[in-house]
C-alpha cells in the first residue's frame, strides 16, 4: 500500500510538471481571411505547439506552447516568415509580396474589399 501511494504521488508530480511546461498566449497578428488564417495557423503549428488559433475579426491568434521545445520568439518568427506581421516582428517585404493578392491586408483596399462581401 505504500508503494502504491507512491506511484500514486509521483505519477502526480510528473503531471504537473507537464502542466507547468505548458504555455497559454496569444499574439497579435494581422491579416484579413481564411486563406489569411490558414497560413497564420500553419506557420504557427511547429513542433512543440498545441494549439494555434486565429481570429479573422480580433487579428489574434491564441496559442498553446510546451516551452521546453519551442518559445514565442520562435513562433511569431516563423509566423513574420509566413508573409504576416506580428505585434513584435513584421513580415520581411519579400515575404509579404508573396502573399495571394486578397491576402494583402497591408493595403486599406484589401480590407474594403473583404466587408463588401
Ligand atoms: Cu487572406
């Protein structure tokens, strides 16, 4: 019974150090659809990310993190890679450029052009 209790407490311990790696965040991304959204999301969901959520309206983009494989730093460069600018990083040009051309929500127009439909 001992040796039971201590499985018992040690498997716990272990979970809450899982829990304790795990991080809840967001970050602050600009875009304007769903294709937006998709690469967003792609860019985001590397290895050690749980969860990457992007909001069309809010321009967040709500993630879940284990920080021993990756860190925000990490991400939001991936996701200023993907052609997107971040609250901490902007997209390099070469990147944004390459954007689908309803994609390009540095220009007022594009967004015009999104609530006419
Ligand atoms: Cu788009």
């Amino acid at each position: 019974m001992k040796k039971l209790s201590l499985i018992i407490s040690l498997s716990l311990f272990t979970l809450g150090l899982s829990a304790q790696s795990q991080i809840d965040t967001s970050l602050v991304v600009n875009g304007v659809c769903g294709m937006c959204q998709s690469t967003i999301e792609k860019a985001a969901k590397m290895e050690g990310v749980s969860k990457a959520k992007w909001d069309q309206d809010t321009k967040i983009l709500k993630l879940s993190f284990d920080k021993e494989k990756v860190n925000l730093e990490k991400i939001y460069k991936a996701v200023a890679a993907s052609g997107y600018d971040t609250e901490y990083l902007a997209a390099p040009d070469s990147a944004y450029n390459s954007l689908h051309a309803c994609c390009l929500y540095r220009d007022p127009q594009t967004h015009e052009d999104h609530k006419k439909k």
